[in-house]
C-alpha cells in the first residue's frame, strides 16, 4: 500500500500493464494489476502469472476509474492483467458528452 500523488508511475508485476496517476485521494491505496500489487517505475518485476480473475486487460491511452471517481489512471502501456484498487475493480472513464449543435 502506498500514498498515491498526480504523475506518480507504476507497473504491473506480471504483465506489461503500466500507468500512470492522474487523480489520487488522500491515504493508502494498494493499486493491482492481474491480482498483484503494482510496484514502482524503478523497481524490477517480480514475475509470476495473471489471476484468471483478473484477466480482462487494459488498453493504451484509456484512463480507469473507481466506484467513487476519485482516482483515475491512465494507460501507458498496455497488458493483460485488469486494474483493481483496494480490492474493487477499476472501469474505463466514459467520454463526456458534449452539447448538441442546434
């Protein structure tokens, strides 16, 4: 667990997957990717397999959100693994609809 900050980076420990923090809140969050926590930038990977649990992948350039939208990530890289905080399931942000033209 660690105190995510805006442009903080991280990898998935058993996929490609690595993002990047747009919006975090405050406190402790441990962030995972196919099951597994993520480390930093700078650390190696661990190795190790992808939960099937948590196989549904992340796409490059999509930013991913919580229940509460209070912590978004980006894709920098895509990968296997599905991103998960503190044991909730991550979705794509869905674009903003823009007002009509009339």
């Amino acid at each position: 667990m660690a105190e995510l900050k805006a442009g903080t980076r991280m990898k998935s420990a058993v996929c490609a997957s690595e993002v990047m923090v747009i919006g975090a809140p405050g406190g402790d969050v441990d962030v995972t990717c196919g099951g597994v926590s993520m480390i930093g930038n700078a650390d190696t990977a661990e190795g190790g397999t992808v939960d099937s649990g948590h196989a549904e992948g992340t796409q490059l350039g999509k930013r991913y959100v919580n229940e509460a939208g209070d912590l978004e990530l980006l894709c920098v890289k895509p990968g296997e693994g599905s991103l998960a905080v503190n044991g909730e399931v991550l979705v794509l942000k869905e674009a903003k609809a823009l007002p009509s033209s009339d």
